[in-house]
C-alpha cells in the first residue's frame, strides 16, 4: 500500500528517528571530548598540586657552590635516579 510506512513484522518507521538520533550521537561525542579534556587538566593540576620534584639526583661530581651564586661554578654531572 503506496504511504504506508510499515517495515514488515509489525514494525514501523518513524519521520524524523534517524535524524534525532544523529543530533543525539552527535552532541554525546562532544560532550564525551569535553569531559575528556576537563579530565586531562584536573590530572594535570592533581600532579603538580603534590609537589614532588620531577626526579632525585643520586650524586654530583664536580661542583663547587658559593653560597652568594644561585648556580654551581662549574657544570654539573649528575646521575638521576
């Protein structure tokens, strides 16, 4: 029958379902990126609000510090951890 919109099975298609759920898949994304990208900075801003040097060095050959430089007289050779 021409403008009947059965599928068969008792199924109907329903105007305007696919493009609703397009719109619907569309805006999850982007709100799933979002939430990934706010996820990122918050654990970005967990690690540095703990403080903790980026590496510990084990040992230093060579270098000689008066109290009145902020940096060493000669180059340092470290080791890191």
């Amino acid at each position: 029958m021409p403008g009947d919109s059965r599928l068969g099975d008792g199924w109907y298609a329903v105007p305007g379902w696919t493009s609703l759920m397009i719109v619907t898949t569309v805006i999850g994304s982007g709100l799933s990126i979002s939430l990934g990208i706010v996820g990122q900075y918050i654990g970005r801003i967990y690690e540095q609000a703990k403080a903790r040097p980026l590496y510990l060095v084990a040992a230093t050959v060579n270098v000689d510090t008066d109290p009145g430089l902020a940096e060493p007289t000669q180059r340092a050779f470290t080791k890191a951890i």
